[in-house]
C-alpha cells in the first residue's frame, strides 16, 4: 500500500538496490510495524537514492502520471535527405553503394518529363545532337517516379555525384514530392537549366525527333535511349503519356 504518498518497497520496480536493507532479516522474521520516525527515514532514504541516480546520470527516469518509471529522455533522430529520380536514377541501383533506400511512385509536384536536353557526348555529338530526358515545369502537372532517402551527413557526396553525373546545366533544387503514403517531403531533383545552350525544349517535338533519330554518341544510338526510357518506365507500370509520345514519334518513320 501507499504510505504518504510514495511506494513502499514491496511495490518499487525492481531497480537492482536494495532501499530498505534489514539486518538479520530472513523470509521467517516478523516486522516490527513502522513508526511515524520510521516511515519519515524511509521517505528520506529513497528521495535522497533517487537524486544521486538522476544527478550521476546513472538512471535516466522520472515517475509518470500513471506513477510508473518511464524513460525521461530519447535519442535524437537521424536527419535524413531525399533526391527525386525520374529517368536512369530510378532503376541503375546508385543509390546502394551509399546505403540509400527507395520509395517508388513517388510524385513530383507541378512538373513533367520531356525530352529537352541535348546531348552532345553520351548520346549525341556537336554536329548531331541527341535530345534527351530533363522536367518541364507545369503546374498541375505530376511526374510519377522514385524518392531516395539518405542520412543528411552524406548530402555533400551525394550533390557532388549527381552534378558529376548530370552535367553542369543541371541544377538541383529541392522540390516538393508525395509519397505513396501520403507524406509531402522535398527532395533534390535534377533540373536543366533553361537558359542553357543545351535546352532544346523550345524545339518542336517532331523536330527533336528527327534529332534522336540521327543521333549518335559514345552510349549508342539516341533513339535506342528513348525506347529505353519508355520501356523501363512501363516495366515500372508507369504510365508517362509525354514520354510514350515521343518515343511513338522516334519510330514514326
């Protein structure tokens, strides 16, 4: 029972100290009853135990409403970050190598994909450039693809791969995307640049597919690319009208 309002020691969890200790006690000894004197030493003892352990750090606890002990304190989160990926990110397993998990049909906010970037190495050249995958912004507009979260201590290494890797007309701003769970988060996504020279999205799109299919570059042919693009995305059950588009005009003729 409860005697001036703290717990006795029949009723304490278990903590690995012995509060009361009785000399020549044994399970057979008979108690004497506490006296007023008694219970005031008691109180005393386990309000001056409990402090040492709170102050030494030795126990991290406090009593809860309910007058149980509960944990006072928790670890602190691990920051995470996201990049958005919505072509080759999404199925070349980059992000294993840096211990990344993925999260796809995830959805870009406000933007499509388009075939508006020209390739002058990869899947192109100077003279013949290829065009190929990069966002248009569109407001209403989603563009269904992968997030890829990371602890935030690696965002130095991880920006410096995807500039490496998508070229120097990309930026990368951090945009707002749904996850299938409902969640809003923002992610870095690769963007090109329109005011670069290898924005070609204000070339018609029968014209740009004429590009893809004269083009070639160190990767191969650009028409093989864009059947690729539309061929990973519908095995990603992804239904990208834009891309599906294009890639019909790269086979028209």
């Amino acid at each position: 029972m409860l005697q001036y309002g703290i717990r006795t020691k029949r009723q304490l969890p278990y903590s690995g100290l012995d509060l009361f200790p009785r000399k020549g006690s044994s399970p057979h000894s008979r108690r004497r009853p506490a006296t007023g004197f008694h219970r005031a030493m008691r109180k005393k003892r386990l309000v001056c135990v409990l402090e040492k352990l709170k102050g030494a750090a030795i126990i991290a606890r406090q009593l809860d409403p309910r007058g149980s002990l509960s944990v006072a304190s928790k670890p602190e989160a691990v920051r995470k970050m996201w990049v958005f990926g919505y072509g080759s990110l999404m199925w070349d397993g980059w992000e294993d190598a840096l211990g990344g998990s993925r999260v796809d049909r995830a959805a870009l906010v406000n933007y499509r994909r388009s075939f508006n970037k020209k390739s002058t190495r990869n899947w192109g050249t100077a003279e013949v450039p290829g065009p190929t995958l990069g966002l248009e912004a569109v407001d209403g507009m989603l563009c269904i693809g992968t997030a890829f979260e990371f602890p935030d201590d690696l965002r130095p290494a991880i920006e410096t791969l995807l500039k490496k890797r998508e070229g120097p007309s990309f930026t990368f701003p951090e945009l707002p995307v749904r996850l299938p769970d409902g969640r809003e988060i923002r992610a870095l996504t690769p963007v090109n640049n329109r005011s670069s020279g290898t924005y070609i999205g204000n070339v018609p799109a029968r014209e740009r597919a004429t590009m893809a299919r004269a083009a070639t570059g160190e990767d191969g042919a650009c028409a093989d690319y864009v059947r690729n693009i539309a061929e990973k995305l519908r095995a990603l059950e992804i239904a990208d009208e834009d891309v599906e588009d294009f890639a019909r005009l790269v086979d028209a003729d």
